[in-house]
C-alpha cells in the first residue's frame, strides 16, 4: 500500500491515520470541516512530540516526518488515488450510506473499503457499492495508536482477498486482526455496550455512584478501566448511536438505552470531547 485514504477526522480517525503514518504510509485525511482537520493534525503532532520527549516513542522517523505523510482535504474527490480506504464517520446509517455511494464511484476497481464501525452491518455497506467482495469491517479501539489489536468483521460478500490484504495491512501497523462474523455489534460492543447501559441504570437508579462502579469492575475483576470511564472515553453520544442499533437489530428490551444516558447526550455532557460526562476534565 502506498497511500491510504482516512475518512473522518474524529478521535478514532486521527489514530488511524497516524497509525498509518507511523508505519511508513502515505495518508489522505479528508473531513468536511477545516476546523476538525487541522484540530486532529495538532493533536497528533503533539502526540508524537510528546512520545519523543518521554522517550517512548518506537518510531524509526521523526515526529516531523510522520506529520509530513498526512495530508488533509475537504472533499472526497482526494480519494481518487488512494490504495485503501478506512471510513471512521458517525454511526449514522444514512451518512456511511451517502459516503459510500460516492466514494465507490470515485475509486478505482479493487479498492477496498475497510468500514471502521462499532455496529453498522458490514454486508449492508457492501450493498450500496458495486464492490461488496472489497468490503470489510475494521473496527479499531480507542486510543487506535496504543491498541494492538483490530475486530475484522467479514461481511457475506467479502472475499478471501480482501481479507488476507486487510489482515496484512494490520500486520504492518503492528496490529493482530481477530476475524468475526457480520452480527449487529459483533462481538466487542455487543458485550461492551449492554454493560455501559446498565451501568449507567445502576447510577440511573441510586444503586451507586459512577465512580464506585468503576472502582468495583477495576478493583473486582481487574479492568483497567471501569465502563463509565470507558463511555466517557468513547463518548456517550457514540455509546447512544451503538446501543440503539443493537435496540434497533433485536428488538430485545434488554439493549433499550438508559433514560439517563439520552439525558445527558441532549445536555451535551458527552464524556472527554466535551469536558464532562461521568466525570469532569
């Protein structure tokens, strides 16, 4: 792969696309927002500066070097070349809709589409390109530098080719893929959302304070994080979109989101991005 396109300058597009650019890849980061663009370039900047200053940093580059793969446009039309796409928009079924239809015209055949998705039905994408078999679920996690490993979800259509360039394309950033099947949820937020609703029911409901919750599942079972940190991590907003999905796939009650968290998504109080969620920053 010589240059890979990132779709979406958010928290977990930023980490992509330096993940991409550690390893020595070119990158085109396109957002619709100038402001959210140059936000992410400083942040990943800082990032590796401050790796270099504490002397953690593997790279075999300078920070300089790395910022200097990425490269940043508004338009998808910047994707015309690129080998390999990775999409890391809202999970907002009709906006990854209306990226993919056109994208898929802008691509050249063989591209591959790698659909960084926490629930969205990876055969679903595939059904609105003219590629299906180029469809692939890369779910990576957050902090995407850190995270060694990759959910990869293969869709009904995606085809053995697609995977085996997926999986070696993870391997050079030095990630393991874990192949799972095309399932509302997959495997990691079908578990991990369920128990970030019900943990917020337990706040919800006076049974406990957020941060006793979180004390018991680091204290308890040994989790680095306990899930109201990690909702305010990924951010409650994106944590309403996944579990509504799963309510929305199921049609089991027991997915149905926690009054408390719509609450706070309307109040704005979404977790790290914001300053506050469960916890103040």
């Amino acid at each position: 792969m010589r240059t890979v396109g990132v779709v979406g300058a958010g928290t977990i597009g930023r980490g992509v696309a330096q993940s991409f650019a550690e390893a020595g890849i070119e990158v085109v980061l396109v957002d619709v927002s100038h402001s959210q663009l140059d936000s992410a370039v400083a942040q990943i900047r800082r990032d590796l500066l401050v790796n270099e200053m504490l002397g953690v940093s593997t790279l075999k580059d300078g920070a300089d070097t790395v910022r200097e793969r990425i490269r940043c446009d508004t338009g998808l039309a910047a994707l015309a070349d690129v080998d390999f796409v990775v999409e890391n928009v809202t999970e907002n079924w009709s906006v990854k809709r209306e990226v993919y239809e056109e994208i898929d015209a802008l691509c050249r055949p063989g591209v591959i589409f790698g659909v960084n998705t926490s629930a969205v039905p990876i055969t679903r994408v595939g059904s609105v390109t003219r590629r299906p078999s180029e469809v692939i679920g890369l779910h990576f996690m957050n902090p995407v530098p850190l995270m060694d490993t990759v959910e990869v979800v293969r869709g009904h259509f995606t085809s053995n080719d697609t995977l085996s360039t997926a999986l070696g394309l993870l391997r050079e950033l030095g990630k393991e893929g874990i192949v799972v099947g095309d399932a509302p949820g997959f495997v990691t937020n079908r578990v991990l959302m369920p128990t970030i609703n019900e943990a917020i029911f337990c706040v919800q409901d006076q049974v406990a304070s957020a941060a006793d919750v979180d004390r018991m599942f680091k204290g308890c079972f040994g989790h680095k994080m306990g899930p109201l940190e990690t909702a305010d991590l990924i951010g409650l907003d994106t944590i309403l979109n996944s579990i509504t999905v799963l309510y929305e796939s199921f049609r089991d009650t027991k997915y149905r989101p926690a009054p408390l968290l719509l609450r706070m998504v309307d109040a704005g109080l979404l977790g790290r991005k914001t300053g506050r969620g469960f916890y103040v920053y």
